[in-house]
C-alpha cells in the first residue's frame, strides 16, 4: 500500500513559481524546451529543524526525498543520503530507523539538498522540480513533518570548478569562508535562515526505495609520499569509489590544490585528466580556523595529490588524509574465490573490486564518466553482483527501472532512470533476458506477470520495423550498436553510424539474433506465465538462417551479401540455440583462430556460447588468455578492477573501472564450477567432478548468502566437495 504523506514537498522559494520541464522525448525527436536557468544549476541548499522531545523514545523512523539528492544528519550524525535515482512519476524516498540519534530535549534534522541541474545519466535533474519531504515517527506517532518552519539557506562555499565527465558533475572549489560551520549542530544559530516554500502542485509520486542504504566507510591510504614542501601523493592501493577526506589550519585565504586521477604520470604525480572525460583538479579556500571540507559529489579514484599553494604553509595533516568509500552494501567474504592458477585468482579479484566499487544505487557502467545504468551493462554486472552478494534487490530494481522507461518509448531507453535521452536497439532487445534471469534466481513468478505487458510492448515497438520474412530492418531510430568501442567490431559489415550522423542500418545479423533471442526468451516467460500465443519462432529461425547463414562455409554472415563473418554474428546465434547443429563445429573454430576478437561487453555471450556447446576448456583458456585482447592485460598494465576495454590503448577515454568486464566471475561459477542457483535447480546445484577440476589442481570456493552455503575445496591430488543447503 503506498504511503499516505501528511507533509509538504518543500523547496527553495527560487522554484516555488517554475512549472516542470518536459525533458522526456525520443533520442532524434527535437529537443524544443527553453534553456536552463544557469542561475539555478548546481544549487547548494541547507535545511534544518529543530523541534523537543519530551516523551520516552521506544521507536523513531524517518521517510524522506528529495530531488536530486539530500544528505541527512541528526543530531550531528550522519544518517544517509539518496534518494536512488528515479523518474518523477516512480521516484523513491527512503526510511531510517532513528531512535538511537533522538534524546529527550532539543533535536535537530539537517538535510545538505542539492540540484544539479544538468541533462546527464546521473540524476532526472534538469526539469526544475526541487526540494524535499520528510516526516519523523516517534513511538508510531508523527512528530514533525515538512512544511514553512523548515529553514534553508542556500550556501556559496560549492563554487563551480567547471563540468566535467559527459555533463556528468560539476567540480567543487569549496571556500570555506563561505560555509556555515556547525550548521548541523543542535545550537548553531539559525535566526537568519529563511522559511522554506511548500510546493502544494509537486508532482512527484513515491515510493519506499526497495534498496539499502549505501555502504560508507573509511579507508587509510595504503602510502603518502611528500614530494615537496606542502605537497604530497596519496596512494589508496587500488581505485575506489568515494570522496577524499582531510583537515587543515592554516591562513584565512589560502589555496589547497586536491587532484584525483587513477593513474599516475611518470610515476610522480597524479594524471587529474582522467583517461574517462574526468578531469579532477578542485581548490579549497581554507578559512584559518580548523578547516574539515567536504566533497558533495563523488569520483572514481585511486591516488590524490595535495598541494598547498604556499610553499611555506604548514596547514596540512597528513595524519588526516583519507577516504570516505561509498558503494552497495557488498560483504567480501560472501563469496570467495582461490586457486592454484594465480593469474586466474588475479583475473577474478579485479572483476569483484570492480563489481564492489562500481555498483551504487544502480549498476553503474562507470562511476566516473556517466555514473549512468545502462542496460546492456546491467545483463552482465547483475548476474556478477548477484553470485558475490546473494542480493536479487537491486537486480529487480534495475528491470522496474527500465520497464517505466516506456513511459518515453515502448522500446525502451538505453541508460535509466537519467534525464539523458539515449536509445540503442541491441540494448532494449536484451531486457527480457534480464528479466527472465531473475526471476530464475528468485521464483518471483508475481513480478514477472507484472512485468510481462512490458515485454509484450516491446515486442509490438521492434514489430513496425520487421519486413515480410519477419526479419528487423532499417531500425534506425535507436543505435545499432553491435560492440563497443568500434574497433572491437571484428570488420562488421555494416556502417554503424550513431543516430545523430543519420544512419541506415538496413537488414543485418546482430540486431536480428538478439530480436530472435528477445522473442524466445519471451515465449518462454509466456510458458511460464502459462499465456497462450501464437509461436512463430520456428518461422523467423528460418527466416534468420536463409538470410544470415552460409552453408558452405557453415557460419553466419554479417549481412546478406554474405561476404563477412565477424564473431558477433556467429556467436549470438550460439548462445541463444538456433546455430544449426552442423555450424557449431565451425564456429568454434572460428573462436580458435580470432580468440577474444571483440568488446569485454561481448565476450560475455562468447563465452556462454563455448559453455554452451560444451567448449570448457577453451572458456577456460580464454579467460587466462595472454593476448592484448584479455583479462591478463589489463593486470599487466596495471588494473585494480576490470575496465572497459581490454587495453588502456583501445579506447581514448578509457573506463578503468567498468563492471561489464566481469564476465569471469560469472562464468567460472555457472560453467566452470557448475554451480546452478536457478530455483528450480537449487537441489542439484552441484556437481561432484566440476569442469574447472580438470584444468587446475587446487581450488577453493565459498558461497554463502541468506539463499544458499556451498563450498567447493579441491586439495592436490585429492577431490573434496562440501554442500550445505
């Protein structure tokens, strides 16, 4: 049942007149909504109340949101931030269990509010809807609600250091002279503070976020080197996810200088201009009194260098200096992993670090450059962070969030929740897959029928472009897609130009294999659902084989002129089962002699589709593969989590933490362990003689969540499973 709110959506007064902007259309519709109000982007707004309590506190609970996002203290102690990201009209609030930061006498609720108001994939910023609401529930009785006698008082201590990443967030020159010291304190004098507007025409329609609360904690730095006077290098050991941390004393007016980079520059100083579009070089203007700055928004990160202005300051305590990780909520020793085969211990540590720091309210594809959820990403990452947390929550989470992004297009957006409009077919094509996947992990049969009429609309939307043999064609409205980036096309023959260049895809392989993977995959949730229809799979198979598949050569071809094969046409049609049993010998080959010849993104399906066919010692070999087209090369050029590409040399704005890459961890669990978590299978989830036996002489295994507890131990020369159910 929803939430009945007594309070007000409050905002800054600035907003109270400004109607919503419409800032959903179709990727190549015209965007025809006015220009921002540069005056309002980037906004800082303070929030306090403070109110007595004169009864025993047994119970408390807090509901709030905000839009785009709030930080929110009690009584001085941090409470936790949000909300998720969401669409206005399925957006979250979230509810905290306070009674510990209540004491009888005088309280205070602090909320740090920001708009961004930027068009990117981060937030649904951008639109004019500003502000919060919360109510506290002392013993299941409401004590305070938001309304008028809600102070703010918007602060110029966050100065725009420009925009960096694609739109994604604005640097942060903090001037300290500028921010309210002790403004979350219980007795900081808040006379001049002004009363906030209610918002009786807010729109917003909400729900309880079906997500905990983000992980925060603090991490030392793994070494601080001082290069100079004033001036030092932090080293974290690996790259994180979060903000940089650190206190000083020192002049009124003086400059500190904080750059964050995940690599290094001739060894010596921080490479600030990120690889990803990110360029991290911030100033912090000291007050000279005990200066603790806070960094609202958050980067992607593995040094930090510090440079005080004044090469004669002594304001800086290195002692101070540390970080504040941020990421979902993930236990390390759930899922564990170690074998004889150290470069495959070191391939599957990269890919967890890279799922734990990457995965935030959503499962981010970089949470540097877009800090966007994107749908192809989400196949891959969900299934990676599902076997290292046994969580299914942000799993469903993500498919609802695709799903209400019809509300923009029946073929669904590329990237949501976002204000960005980005649409690529191979993308939408994927979602049932995501969601029949779940629902194996989950039994969750009610949310599958519920999510079952947006199947069948997405279905209908790739209809309009199928020709009289049912193939897709000339689906030009959304990015073909293919593989990413460009050079990891294998020579697919045909020009796959972005939307905005004009494209015309006409008729080809890989966009039909995942319409013919979309259309089996649905079937079998209408099996399931036990929905009758008309099966014409048989049909398009047909279709897709005279189209597509050369007999002679007994591959697919990348289009219909049938002069090239690229990988990707050959191993769709593998992993999804409509390969003619005579093709799969060839295809095989053609993985031998071309190897991991495309994305990281796309090695997923290759991989599955060797596991499929019963190839597993090549998955295996692929894995450790030492070409440049492997998990080994990020390691030898210096990967602490998985990246985007498989070199930094492959891809000018290169992710280094990209969680698409994780693909191992998924495919040693199902495939090479043998491991089955499907509800339907869990009573024979394991085997006694798993494939990986057969390639490496020790392993050590655990897997332990609220579903299930195995643990796999294979001693030299000696073969030990223990199951617990």
């Amino acid at each position: 049942m929803a939430k009945k709110w007594q309070a007000h959506w409050i905002v800054d007064p600035v907003f109270y007149g400004l109607s919503p902007r419409n800032i959903f259309r179709q990727e190549l519709a015209n965007d025809n909504n006015h220009q921002h109000r540069q005056e309002l982007k980037n906004r800082h707004t303070l929030i306090r109340k403070t109110f007595y309590i004169n009864e025993e506190i047994k119970s408390a609970h807090l509901d709030i949101s905000a839009d785009d996002y709030y930080k929110l203290k009690i009584n001085g102690h941090a409470i936790g931030q949000g909300p998720a990201p969401g669409y206005f009209f399925h957006y979250y609030y979230n509810k905290y269990q306070v009674e510990q930061y209540l004491k009888k006498g005088k309280n205070v609720v602090t909320v740090h509010l920001y708009y961004q108001g930027l068009i990117n994939r981060v937030w649904n910023s951008g639109d004019y809807r500003q502000g919060m609401i919360a109510e506290l529930f002392i013993n299941n009785k409401l004590k305070i609600k938001t309304d008028q006698s809600w102070l703010y008082k918007n602060i110029l201590a966050y100065k725009s250091g420009g925009i960096t990443g694609y739109q994604t967030q604005f640097l942060e020159n903090i001037d300290l002279n500028y921010y309210p010291t002790g403004w979350n304190k219980i007795n900081y004098n808040d006379q001049i503070w002004q009363q906030s507007a209610i918002k009786y025409s807010d729109d917003h329609k909400l729900f309880l976020q079906p997500t905990p609360k983000l992980s925060f904690y603090l991490k030392n730095p793994q070494k601080i080197k001082e290069l100079g006077s004033g001036h030092y290098l932090v080293d974290f050991g690996q790259i994180i996810v979060g903000y940089f941390k650190f206190s000083a004393v020192g002049k009124k007016g003086e400059i500190i200088e904080i750059r964050h980079g995940e690599e290094l520059l001739a060894g010596k100083q921080v490479r600030y201009q990120l690889r990803s579009n990110c360029k991290y070089q911030e100033f912090i203007t000291l007050s000279g009194k005990l200066d603790r700055p806070e960094f609202y928004d958050y980067k992607v990160f593995r040094y930090v260098e510090v440079i005080a202005h004044d090469k004669l300051s002594k304001s800086l305590k290195p002692e101070s200096f540390k970080a504040l990780i941020r990421h979902y909520k993930f236990i390390d020793q759930n899922t564990t992993f170690n074998s004889s085969d150290q470069r495959l211990n070191s391939i599957w540590s990269i890919c967890k670090a890279a799922v734990k720091y990457g995965v935030q309210s959503a499962y981010l594809d970089c949470p540097g450059r877009e800090k966007g959820q994107y749908l192809g990403d989400a196949v891959i990452t969900s299934l990676s962070h599902y076997y290292l947390t046994g969580d299914l929550r942000l799993y469903k989470k993500a498919i609802k969030d695709f799903a209400l992004s019809s509300y923009i297009s029946a073929g669904l957006m590329a990237v949501a929740p976002g204000s960005l409009m980005q649409e690529i077919a191979d993308y939408s094509l994927q979602w049932p897959l995501l969601l029949l996947h779940y629902y194996e992990f989950s039994g969750d049969k009610y949310f599958l029928k519920e999510m079952y009429p947006v199947a069948e609309k997405l279905l209908n939307y790739f209809k309009k472009f199928q020709r009289s043999d049912g193939l897709l064609t000339d689906v030009n409205e959304k990015w073909n897609l293919v593989d990413w980036p460009v050079i990891m096309r294998d020579n697919y023959a045909v020009n796959l130009k972005q939307l905005s260049e004009n494209p015309e895809y006409g008729c080809h392989n890989v966009i039909n294999a995942f319409f013919l993977g979309m259309v089996k995959t649905i079937n079998k949730i209408r099996d399931i659902l036990d929905i009758s229809y008309d099966n014409n799979f048989s049909k398009l198979e047909k279709s897709f084989l005279a189209a597509f598949y050369d007999k002679k050569q007994k591959l697919f071809t990348d289009t219909e002129k049938k002069n090239h094969s690229a990988i990707h046409s050959n191993i769709l049609p593998l992993f999804f089962g409509f390969a003619p049993l005579e093709a799969e010998a060839a295809i095989v080959n053609l993985v031998k002699t071309k190897g991991l010849k495309c994305g990281v993104y796309m090695a997923y399906y290759l991989l599955k589709a060797l596991a499929r066919v019963g190839e597993y010692k090549l998955v295996y070999q692929l894995i450790i593969n030492k070409s440049k087209n492997s998990w080994f090369n990020m390691l030898t050029e210096g990967a602490t989590t998985c990246w985007e590409v498989w070199s930094k040399t492959q891809k000018e704005n290169a992710s280094l933490l990209h969680p698409w890459a994780s693909t191992p961890i998924i495919v040693i669990i199902e495939d090479l362990l043998e491991i089955d978590l499907r509800v339907s299978n869990q009573a024979k989830a394991l085997t006694d003689n798993p494939k990986l036996f057969n390639y490496i002489e020790q392993v050590e295994f655990s897997l332990q969540n609220k579903f299930v507890n195995i643990e796999i131990n294979k001693l030299l020369n000696k073969n030990k499973i223990t199951k617990h159910f």
